[in-house]
C-alpha cells in the first residue's frame, strides 16, 4: 500500500493539523445537572384562596354551577359544616389547597426524597423520586 505524500509535503502537514484541530473542537459531554435546592422556609407572598383558570370563568356543568352557588351562600352564612368537611373537621384540605395559604411551609430535600411540613395542623407530605 503506497501512501501518498510525505511528512514534508506542506498540503500533508496542513490535513493532519486540520484534523487535529476538528477533533479537539467537538462539544464536551455536558456535566450531570445539579438539582435544584429548594431547603428551606417559605411563605406565598399573596396567598389566593382559591385558583382560577386563565380565561376568568370556570366551566361548571348545571349540577356543579348548583353545587357552587349553594356553597357560597353556605360560606357566606359560617356554615362550614354543610360544604367544607376539612376545614369544619380539621382534616388536611389537600397539598395544592395548603400551598395556597398564608401560613409558612418548610421543604426537606435530600437525594431521593423531598418533605414538605407546614405549619397548618403540622401536616408533612413526603415525595419520593428513588429512581
């Protein structure tokens, strides 16, 4: 096998150089992505008290828009008891309910999991991401 040019032939030396250098500019392997740390103690600078959908009206059925008139005039009598089981009872109203409220929350993360403890009934929700 002949091999053309030579280690004198400049068009040789100018090739191997270009070669070099297109194989030394290829893209390093991104580095793993650090996660996000979100430890700490936190507080909703305007808590809601409830969510509304982006075009401003919610898309009741007959029966629900029935349902939410009567629960109004329940919460605007005090009457907890008739449509608010978890607030008449204490109970946990839910996580995305209590992340809506005024009062702080503290998240826990370590590798695998993540705490939430609120200060409302000293509830904790853990979620685990273990792959």
């Amino acid at each position: 096998m002949k091999i053309m040019g030579s280690a004198r032939d400049p068009s040789a030396v100018i090739a191997l150089f270009c070669l070099t250098v297109a194989g030394a500019l290829q893209p390093a392997p991104a580095p793993a992505a650090e996660p996000v740390n979100l430890e700490g103690t936190w507080k909703i600078s305007a808590p809601q008290s409830a969510l509304m959908p982006e075009g401003g009206s919610i898309p009741f059925t007959d029966f629900g828009r029935k349902r939410y008139a009567a629960n109004k005039r329940n919460l605007a009598k005090g009457a907890y008891e008739e449509y608010d089981y978890a607030t008449a009872r204490c109970a946990s109203p839910g996580l995305p309910r209590l992340m809506l409220t005024p009062q702080r929350f503290r998240i826990w993360q370590r590798p695998g999991w993540i705490a939430f403890q609120f200060e409302w009934n000293r509830l904790m929700r853990q979620v685990s991401w273990a792959t």
